[in-house]
C-alpha cells in the first residue's frame, strides 16, 4: 500500500482561503507542490486541477516530467468545488470530458471527479442520482479509450447506499468512486460500513481525519474539522485494511481541508505528521 498528498492540503497557498481563513503569507505553484512531496517521500500525488495554471500539452508535458522524476504516481483531481452540480451543469460536462484528455497528457490512469456536492445535499437525491449516472455513462466511454478510471468521490453529498447505486447504474469497470473517508461522517454515515460496501470500486482515496470545531454551527459543513492522521475520530486504520483485503491498487492520499483551529493554520506541519501516520498504518496492516 502507498501512500500521498493531494495538493487541496495547500488550498490557502493556491489562493483558496475560506471566509473563516487568514491568507496565508506566501503562495505555492503547482511545481513547489511537487517537490514539496518529493521531500516528505511519499509515492503518489492527487492533482487538483483547479489548481493547474494552464492545460497546453507542452506544460502538461513538463509536469509529467516532473512527476517521472520523481518516481511519483499520480491522480487527475477534476471537479473543485462543484463539479457537474447534481447533473445540472452541462458546460462542466464538456470540462469534465475535456480533461480526461489532460489526465492522460499527465500520465494518470485514474481521474477523480465531483458529480454532487454539499451544495445540493439538501435537493432530492433521486434526480441527481438519474442524471448523474446518465452523464458518466456517457464519460466512461471516452475515458475507456484512454484506458483512464474515473473515481466519482462521495463530496458531502452522497452516502454510501446512492454512491453504491450510482456506480451500479454505469456498471463500467472504468467507474468508481474517490472515497473520502471524512466525508461520510459529514453527511453521518459511518465510514467503515462504506467501505465494507465500496472497497472493491474504490480506484482513488482521500484520507481525512476530523474532529468537531468548537464554536462552529452543528450544520456548518467544516462542524467536522481536519486534523492530522491520528488526531481524530476517523479509524483510518480499518478502513486502509479493509481497501488491502480488497486488493486496492491505488494510494492512500491525505486530504486536509478546512484545518481545525487548534493547528493554527499550519497545513504543512499537519501533512507532514498525517504523512507519517500512514506511513504507520500501512506498516501495520496484516
């Protein structure tokens, strides 16, 4: 089992911050990600492409050098924050199918994307679910041809019985899901019974885990705030040994988004000891 980052961890540094957020003294380019995660030796990283400056495949090119170099395997992430907007936007359709092109030009096999979000949590499932699968039915067609998976990620929308349903409804071996594990906790359903569910579809990983924010409204989505791998309340441990006995041939990507307060905005501290963690928890895997 391996073990990686995705570049979301920085997301203050790209020029993301959050209402509740301090920008951040100093910014981060694609490249410093890169080596950032060449320092910490971890074996793969997820690509936000939000994050991408720009797709010409000439720099396209040179981040695949970069990632060559490094020995570093690697996920296409497309979607931030909404991704296809429960199946109601079909420009991010277009974008969708556009980047598995790019997901390719980066020499990634895998290429995470958002169908939902929280911003359509509280919209009746149903439809999205119908939509949805109608719109990667049609994806994995050209992903196939790339010999690219999609991995739809559970993105405080879903749970796992409509993810199951959804990957059900494809019925592609190019389609399965970029599993969250902090993310089903936010919509409260237990991620260890997910992945009892999902393991054997799971093509991508975000390892998250939470703690509750004191101060924070019950119903603010970062309630459940990040923490380094350990501090918190998700059994990581189960759930990457629940991915090995289903013979998950991916990587264990730590995700941080909304940093809990009690780390005082240090991102970088918080991936470094979260990367040390799993490198723990795959040590102890049987």
């Amino acid at each position: 089992m391996k073990v990686g980052i995705d570049s979301y961890c920085y997301h203050r540094f790209f020029g993301e911050v959050y209402p509740e957020q301090e920008k951040p003294s100093k910014e981060m380019t694609l490249e410093d990600f890169i080596r950032r995660a060449k320092e910490l030796t971890v074996d793969g990283v997820s690509l936000e492409s939000c994050f991408i400056p720009r797709f010409d495949k000439s720099y396209l090119s040179e981040i695949k050098g970069m990632l060559d170099e490094s020995n570093l395997d690697r996920v296409f992430a497309w979607g931030h924050p909404d991704g296809l907007e429960a199946g109601k936007n079909e420009k991010a359709f277009d974008e969708m199918m556009a980047s598995i092109e790019y997901a390719h030009d980066i020499g990634a096999n895998v290429m995470r994307v958002v169908g939902s979000s929280l911003m359509f949590r509280f919209e009746p499932h149903g439809p999205q679910i119908e939509k949805l699968s109608q719109m990667f039915s049609e994806a994995v067609k050209e992903a196939e041809k790339y010999g690219i998976k999609l991995a739809d990620e559970n993105h405080i929308d879903f749970d796992s019985d409509e993810m199951l349903t959804l990957i059900n409804n494809v019925n592609s071996p190019y389609f399965g899901i970029n599993f969250d594990t902090g993310n089903f906790m936010r919509v409260l359903d237990d991620p260890v019974q997910g992945m009892e569910k999902l393991a054997k579809h799971v093509y991508a990983t975000h390892i998250k885990d939470l703690k509750p924010q004191k101060g924070a409204a019950v119903n603010d989505w970062f309630f459940f705030s990040s923490t380094p791998i350990g501090d918190g309340f998700v059994d990581n441990q189960k759930l990457a040994q629940i991915l090995k006995d289903n013979g998950y041939e991916g990587f264990l990507a730590v995700e941080i988004d909304f940093l809990h307060p009690d780390y005082n905005n240090n991102e970088d501290w918080a991936v470094e000891q979260s990367v040390k963690a799993l490198k723990n928890i795959v040590g102890n895997l049987t």
